[in-house]
C-alpha cells in the first residue's frame, strides 16, 4: 500500500540549534543505544543527574519485569529541580502563573526554593510525613500544587495526585488503596470567572471512609465558605509563614518511589501506577531538551492539569529539572474567548506550546482566524499529546497556529511510560500529519504479533516496547501480580514477555509509527482514560440495570465519547434512566464519566458461551454495517432490535 501522506521538512533555521540536529544524528543516537543500552543510558545519567552518591549497576534485569535503573544511586528528585538551579537561576522564573481571572505571577527559583522548603517543613514537623508516606492531592492549578508536590519528593514523601474532576467516592478509593496519611486540598479556586469548590469533595470522601488520613491541609484560594472540621483541618496560609526557610532534603535511592497516578484500564479498578526517583527525572528531563528542545530564554507552556500524568511531568517534573520557565494556567483556554491561549503566547512570549487534540479541535472550531489577530512569533515547537490527532486538526495546528514555521511534536505516551516514547525530534525528523513518526534514541517501540513478529508495513499491529526504559513503571501499588499480568501478559519477544501499551499502530514503509488508538477496552474521551469495565460496575450500582456494555463512540470534538447499552431487570421501568445513570456515573467516578448515549435495549448479543460481543455493539454504536458473523449468536435477532434502538438514541 503506497501512501501519500504531505511530509514537512524541519525548519533550517531552527534545525541549527536543535539539540539532535538531523536524521543521520538520530540514527546514530538510536544505533548506539542498540549496541550499547547500558552505556547509552550511563551517559546520560552520569551528565544529567545530580548524584549525591553514584549507582553501582545501570540496569538490574534479574527479576524482571520489576526492572531496577542505576541501581543502589542516591539523590533527591527536589535537588534536581530547585536547589542545583539556585546557583545560576535563583532569578529566573521557575513559575509563570496566570490565574483565570488575569492575575499574573513569576516565581523565581530562588522564591520557589523557599516556598518548596517551608512546605517541606510544614509536613514533616506539623504533620509527622516521613520517608516513604503517602500524600493524596486534590488541588487545583495553582502554585501550591506544584510546592507540594516538590516538598513531598523533597522528603520522601510519595504524592498521589488525584484530578479535580474527580467524585467523592473516586477520591476516597485512592485515598484508602494508598493508605494516605494527609491529603493536600484547596477551598476551590476560579473557572471561567466564577469560583468553583473541591474542600466539600474532600469532606465526602473522608466521611465515606479513608479512615488512614490524620489531617487535611487546605490552601485559601477563592475564600469562600468551607466546612472546617476541627482538629482535622489546618489552614495552610497561616501555617506557611511560621516556617523555617530551609529544610534539608531525604536522601532518596534511584529506585525509592517518586509518586503514585491512579489510571484506568481494561479491567477492574483504576490502578496505582507507581514510578521511581532517578529513571523517571532522568527522562523527563531528556525529553524536555529533545522534544521540545527547551533552550534557556524559553518560556514553555504545557495546558495540561496536574492530575493528569502529562501535568507531572511536563507542566513540574521535566520543566524544573531541565531548569525552565514552566507557565502554569488556573482557567481554561476558551475563557474569557477563544483568543485567550493565543493572548498568553503572545504576552509571555510563549516558545513551546503542548496541548491535547481536543482542545485544538474546540480551539479551531471556536475561531479558525483567531490565532492570526495575535503575535505568535515567539512560537518554535508544538506540541499534542493524550489521543490520536485528526489530520484536519493537525493542519490547522500546523498552518494557523504555527504559520507553517513550527514543528509539531505528536507525542504517543502513557501514564506508565512516564515521559515521551514516540515522537519527532523538532530539529530533525520529517513529519506527516497525525504521525508519532520515530521512538526516541533509547526506546525500543515496536508493532508487532502478540508472538513477536514484526507487522508488516501498512498492517496493524500491538505497540509494545521491547526493552526496558528508565522511566517506565515500576509496579502497580500494593499489586505486583496485577502489574505483571496487565502489562506483560499478552506479548512476548524471543521468549521473554515485553511490555504491552493496550494500543494499536501501524507502520508505513518508510518507518514512521501512526499510532489507531487502543485495542483494550480502555475508552479515550477528550484525552482521558476510562476503563469500560470501571464504567460498567458503576452503572450496575443502580437497582433496575440488570446488565450492562460500555463502548466508544467517535466523537468530532472529544475524539470518542461514552455509548451505553442497559438491560432493564424484569418488571422495571425507568423513565428517567438517562438522568439516572448519568447522575450515578458523575458520583461514583466524575463528571468526565458521563455519557453521551445511554440506550436500554431488550437484550446484549451473547455468544452460546455466555460472552458478550462488543465488535457488534461498537460497530451499532459506530452506526456502521454489521460485518460480523452473527450466526453464532444465541439469540441473532436481538442483533436487530438494537440497531433500531440505537438510531433512536
Ligand atoms: C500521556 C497520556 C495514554 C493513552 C495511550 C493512547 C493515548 C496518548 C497519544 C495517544 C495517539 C498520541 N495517546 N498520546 N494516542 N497519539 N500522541 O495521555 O497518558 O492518560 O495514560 O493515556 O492515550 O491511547 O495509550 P494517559
């Protein structure tokens, strides 16, 4: 199969200074990293991290698939991104906050070393955190987010961010699997010009249960009106300023884990993905200097939020380590108009941009010449993660946005993988629309049989990554079993199981990797991953639904949305079932969990072994034709009677 996707050279000029300034500079880097893995990655450790004492071994593989990087090293992940700046940076700004309603702040480096070591102090001494202690976050875009989390990796605390968005009951499960000793919140803070709350999710959650939890710290934002349990509660803004100015760091082993990020997959509950100390800030900031090529007068902006693994370590980890001024957004880039994210380019003179596919879509559709009433010279790369890029999209990103002039880095990566995996280079890799196009030097991505034969180009095929790479997974919190079984359970290559990424790609005959999205039942919605399966349990929460299937549909703004079929216990009638469900689904997980199509039919199709097929209720929910064999159905004319449930919906 020819194809005859546009390619788009790197900009020369830009090209000059990139930090990998060419192909035949990426092969070399990716050939050397084949003959050598352990001496590749040694070279980077050695020159990247701040070693407080030095590792002894690269790469532990004796138990895999619980890999060891830069094994028996010391250093402490705040060091690396505070303190070692202060010689040199102590004025430049670590933090560009703009709040929603316009409010503008630069926290230098040596401001945010004194802010991180009083909340470090702050925990330890009021709160009793020690090493290795968990810490639930549930805050919103502000710069206490980011002092928190510093100050958890500053004494060893392991943070566990948990998105705003989020319910009550999703919050309090994360808090009890990660038994957390004190949760960091905020009253609220503003959307679109008005206050919004979280303290009352928190106070839901902690009368559900979470009984680990000893005291909530809660941030003033928005200042208004909050419940206070006594004794319990502390007030942060007049805590902080009794606070010594420093606070000695922990030292931390390579392997001592960072922080946990509860995400979803194709079964069960959301899983604590676990990452460590020195692989995961060694890559996040390597990724920081090839990908977006962050250069020292740079001001980047990641639009992500900090519940969100793209938030950890591209709006705090990756940024402060590689010693960049990171802008962080309390609103929304539609807020007040569809010009304000081009408004912040311009008036921070924005050089990297990175955002999700979504809000590009929503952007675009709002106002197609917006970008072009503002001065968007400062920008050199562009940025898209968390969801397969339509090539529309990508155009106007592409031309609009970046005045043909900016590449754009189409990042293919995951919770587990920690940092960037499959991506361009900005100075040297040729890109076509929508493509992740290469892995990076290091990252051994490939498409391949479940047997570990390579697809052939133009065929889809399982995207695994065939070695391991330092920021990458180290366990499932408290569930090794569950680890091993989710991620190295379904491929194998020379006999030895490599890790599995639930999605689907497919490469093209010059090597360039586009990825189709997933081949789990993991659903994408606007960039965020939900488990059907977790969807599922929550909707049987409800009396009358005696069965239930959750499939994507695709969606023009949101990439794919939330399409439920129900089967109504016999004898019951729920005329209100759609309000029902949905009110039911933004309680037990959040209202990124609602539906678009909620759809009671007589009966799910079930094979004579009792199984469910979802090829047949996606493609219903797609409106396409039934291709599949439906012979083997139990019961083939429910086939039918679901379709025409369907288009009613
Ligand atoms: C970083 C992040 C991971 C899933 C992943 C895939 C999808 C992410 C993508 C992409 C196509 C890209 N995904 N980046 N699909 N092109 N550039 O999003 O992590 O929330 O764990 O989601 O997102 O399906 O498996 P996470």
């Amino acid at each position: 199969m020819k194809e005859h996707r546009p390619v788009y050279q790197p900009n020369p000029e830009f090209a000059q200074n990139a930090a990998i300034k060419s192909m035949d500079e990426y092969w070399e880097l990716q050939n050397k990293a084949k003959e050598d893995y352990e001496g590749f990655w040694k070279e980077y450790a050695d020159e990247k991290i701040d070693w407080l004492a030095p590792y002894d071994q690269v790469l532990d593989e004796s138990n895999a698939p619980f890999y060891k990087w830069f094994v028996n090293g010391k250093l402490n992940v705040c060091n690396q991104c505070v303190d070692r700046h202060l010689a040199d940076k102590a004025e430049k700004t670590a933090i560009l906050f703009e709040g929603d309603r316009g409010d503008v702040e630069h926290i230098t480096y040596a401001e945010l070393s004194l802010r991180v070591n009083r909340m470090a102090n702050l925990l330890r001494e009021k709160f009793g955190v020690v090493k290795g202690d968990r810490v639930v976050l549930y805050m919103p875009m502000i710069p206490e987010a980011a002092y928190a989390m510093l100050a958890c990796a500053r004494i060893g605390a392991i943070h566990s961010i948990v998105f705003g968005g989020f319910s009550a009951e999703a919050l309090k499960d994360r808090i009890e699997d990660a038994e957390a000793k004190l949760v960091i919140t905020a009253d609220g803070a503003y959307r679109k010009g008005k206050p919004y709350m979280l303290k009352q999710v928190v106070d839901d959650a902690l009368s559900q249960g979470g009984k680990s939890v000893e005291a909530v710290l809660v941030v003033k934002r928005n200042n208004e009106e909050i419940n206070w349990v006594e004794g319990r509660d502390h007030n942060y803004n007049e805590l902080i300023g009794e606070q010594h100015a420093e606070c000695p760091y922990e030292v931390m082993d390579s392997e001592d884990p960072l922080f946990l990020l509860y995400t979803s997959g194709s079964t069960g509950k959301p899983k604590g993905v676990q990452h460590s100390s020195a692989g995961y800030i060694l890559w996040a900031q390597m990724t920081m200097e090839w990908v977006f090529d962050i250069k020292d007068k740079d001001v980047y902006w990641c639009t992500a939020d900090i519940g969100w693994i793209t938030g950890h370590t591209y709006i705090i980890y990756g940024p402060l380590a590689a010693g960049a001024t990171t802008v962080m957004f309390e609103g929304v880039p539609t807020y007040p108009d569809a010009g304000r994210a081009w408004k912040m380019v311009q008036d921070h003179k924005i050089s990297q941009f990175y955002t999700a596919p979504t809000a590009i879509r929503v952007l675009h559709k709002m106002g197609e010449d917006e970008p072009t009433k503002y001065d968007l010279s400062s920008l050199k790369v562009l940025g898209t993660v968390g969801e397969p890029i339509d090539p529309p999209a990508w155009k106007w990103y592409y031309e609009v946005v970046g005045n043909s002039r900016c590449a754009i880095v189409d990042t293919w990566w995951q919770t587990e993988t920690g940092g960037h995996m499959i991506s361009p280079l900005p100075g040297a890799t040729p890109i076509k629309p929508a493509c992740a196009t290469f892995p990076l030097p290091g990252i051994m991505a490939e498409v391949i049989d479940p047997d570990g034969t390579p697809k052939e180009a133009g065929e889809t095929g399982l995207l695994c990554i065939t070695k391991p790479w330092p920021s990458m997974i180290r366990t499932i919190w408290g569930d090794p079993a569950r680890y091993e079984k989710s991620y190295f359970g379904d491929a194998v290559k020379d006999g030895k199981p490599v890790y599995f990424s639930g999605d689907g790609a497919v490469i093209d005959e010059d090597g360039y990797i586009t990825i189709t999205g997933r081949v789990d039942d993991v659903i994408n919605v606007s960039g965020h991953r939900m488990g059907t399966a977790e969807i599922e349990a929550a909707v049987k929460k409800d009396d009358s639904v005696a069965e239930v299937a959750v499939v994507a549909r695709p969606h023009d703004i949101k990439g794919e949305s939330i399409f439920i079929y129900i089967v109504l216990k016999e004898g019951h009638i729920n005329k209100d079932i759609k309000n029902h469900i949905n009110a039911l689904l933004s309680s037990e997980i959040g209202n990124i969990a609602k539906a678009d199509h909620i759809v009671e039919v007589p009966g799910l199709p079930k094979t004579r072994s009792g199984k469910i097929m979802r090829r047949i209720l996606r493609s219903i929910a797609k409106g396409e034709e039934i291709t599949q064999d439906i012979s083997t159905l139990e019961d083939s004319s429910i086939v039918e009677q679901i379709i025409s449930k369907a288009r009613e919906a």
